[in-house]
C-alpha cells in the first residue's frame, strides 16, 4: 500500500486522474478500500478518537510492516458499525476497539498473521529460489514429457541465502536429469513420476488450488511450497519445497492469540479476538475451518484454547481470510472473504446476540 499511496499522491500533486480501480488492481483496491474505510471512521468518531486514528495511520505511514494490521482493525470496526454498534478507541486497555451495541459494551482485538507464521520456509526465499530455478532448469523443464514431482527437502531454513539456492537449483537439476534422489548437505531431492493425462496439466490455465489438492491426494498432504512448470498434454513438473524441520504455523497462530487475551484484554468486559491469516485464501480456510473428522489442527487447537479456564471473558475467536476481487453486478469492485470462528461455550456472553461480529448468513462458519 505504501507504494501505493506515493503513486496516488504523485497523480494529486500532478493533477491527473486517478487510476480505476479494477479486478486486477489488487493492491489499488485495498489502499482505496484503507482511505475510505479510515475517513468513515473519521468523520463518525468524536473529536478525540478521530485524532487519535489519524495518529495511528500517520504513525503505520512512517512504518509500512504495521499498514496490515491496522487496514484490518478498520476491516473489523467497519463490521462493527454496519452491524449498528458504535466504537471508540479504549482508554483503559490496549485493545484495538471499545464496541457497544443496545448498551452491552465489549473489547475487540485484531490480529493479523503473516503466512511466515511458523513456516521455517518463509514466502520471500521460496519465490526467489522458485524463479532461479525455472532458469537454471529452463531447457531442461521445456523439453519434460512426463509428469514429475521434484520434493526438495531442505536443512533447516537455508533458503536465505542465495548461494545456497543456487547449489539446491543446481542439485535439482542433477537430480531430473539422473531421475533420481540426491542428497548433500543443503537439501534432499527425490523424483516420483505421475501420469500427466491424468491430472489437471491437460489444461492451459490450473487454479493453485486445484494444483495443491492433486498434491495432497497423491503425495500425501502437505502445507509445503508449490510451484509447477508445464505445457498442456505433454509434460509437468510439480515442486513441492519443504524444511526438515516441521512448520508450526498453528501452533505460533495460537500463541499469539493467547498473548492478545492475556495482555491486551483486560477481562473486565467480554471480548472477541479477530485473526486476519495473511496468504490464505477464503476458500482454504473454509477447507482447514470445516473439517470435523478427523478435526483440523485448528479445530483441535482452538478447542483445547477455549477450554481453558482462563477464558472465560472471551466470547468469540475468530479467523478471517481473503478471496478474489469481484465485480458486482452494479459494476462496483468488491472483495469478498470467509470467517470461520469458535463461539467459547465458557462465556456466559458467548450468546448474546449483542456481543458479535460474525454473520453466519455471510460467508461466516460457526464451530460448534
């Protein structure tokens, strides 16, 4: 956003039209989205939460890393207000919004949770090594007439360093041309051949998603880097690039929230924490969200969490994730997104339609 809100400002001291806004325009949408959604906030708060916002959005400017996490506190108290509560920055706590809804008030934190969350294998490096591969291995990926899956198992979290992933690419490339497994001190690498005629590599363009569940169904399930090379009806190459070291995204996820309750509410109101998983798609939180049997590591955990005694002022838990930017038949832009959350059965408010966020009548899930 921040690039974003320099290209806008360069068009305003210029005097040209500002750029539409389309389907494509991912990071336009959201920073438009940030601007209108913090002038709402703005011009409905009282003098003194106005300017304690304006505070906090000139304060994420001057540090970009926090510009997420307060787009989705705003995210949350536009929730908030179109579901007929009013807010109010807090005064005795460090929580994100004071709610108050037919005279019941309530604390709201927000968090938002990097995708790197507990990954050893963080995003930035498993792009970067994705691109030095493909041209490392161009010739050698084009000229594929089968379908392949290259499991590159690293040390640890090497992939910081790039000459290490260039000695992994160059180890990869060892490893399609022998179609064998190799192993040196960076990485382990196997080769599995699958039949291409039967997978989605018929087709010119393949969801991610569609990519990942042929991965898990046929390799076993994995929350591993992807990335694929391939050309319709002729050859595929799938890359799963992983740490020997196992993730603990879930378990980092819950960490967090168990610090947000501990520190951040102050127990003396019922409260909802609201988690904003960045990198996830609606539609994979749905999937991770929903499964019952045997239960999702975050069904498990967040069952175990509420159980705790020590929740007993936490009303609602829950997770929020991104889909795809649409256009609404009324040629408006629009974002739509899932929440899956946790109602704790603890809480004595824990129904009380008053203290609630979530809609299960729009694109909501409630656990029970």
């Amino acid at each position: 956003m921040v690039l974003q809100f320099a290209h806008l400002s360069d068009c305003l001291r210029r005097g040209i039209a500002f750029p539409k806004v389309t389907t494509e325009t991912t990071s336009l949408y959201e920073t438009a989205s940030f601007v209108s959604q913090c002038m709402s906030l703005y011009d409905s708060g009282s003098k003194k939460d106005s300017n304690q916002l304006l505070g906090r959005v000139r304060g994420c400017i001057q540090r970009p890393s926090d510009l997420r996490g307060l787009a989705f506190e705003l995210l949350v108290a536009t929730h908030l207000v179109r579901n007929n509560s009013e807010i109010f920055i807090p005064s005795d706590g460090t929580f994100d919004w004071l709610a108050r809804r037919d005279g019941v008030e309530f604390e709201v934190e927000c968090k938002s949770i990097s995708h790197d969350k507990g990954r050893k294998i963080h995003r930035r490096p498993s792009l970067e090594f994705a691109h030095e591969f493909s041209m490392d291995s161009k010739k050698l990926i084009r000229s594929l007439t089968a379908g392949l899956v290259l499991r590159i198992t690293v040390n640890g979290n090497t992939l910081r360093d790039r000459s290490t992933r260039l000695a992994i690419c160059r180890q990869a490339r060892e490893s399609l041309l022998r179609n064998n497994k190799t192993s040196t001190r960076e990485a382990t690498i196997t080769v599995t051949e699958f039949d291409a005629s039967k997978s989605p590599f018929t087709r010119a363009e393949i969801p991610q998603e569609e990519i990942r569940n042929f991965v898990d169904k046929n390799f076993g399930p994995t929350n591993a880097h992807l990335f694929s090379h391939y050309t319709p009806n002729k050859g595929a190459l799938i890359v799963i690039l992983e740490s020997s070291s196992p993730d603990n995204l879930i378990g980092e996820i819950f960490e967090t929230i168990g610090l947000a309750m501990k520190d951040q509410l102050t127990a003396t109101r019922s409260g909802i924490i609201c988690v904003k998983l960045e990198g996830i798609t609606g539609d994979e939180l749905a999937a991770i969200g929903s499964r019952q049997t045997p239960p999702s590591p975050l069904t498990a955990h967040a069952g175990k969490f509420l159980a705790e005694a020590n929740t007993k002022h936490l009303a609602q838990l829950g997770f929020f994730a991104d889909s795809d930017l649409i256009t609404r038949d009324t040629g408006a832009i629009s974002r739509e997104g899932r929440t899956y959350y946790f109602r704790n059965e603890n809480c004595a408010a824990s129904s009380d339609p008053r203290i609630q966020l979530f809609d299960p009548d729009r694109n909501s899930e409630e656990h029970r």
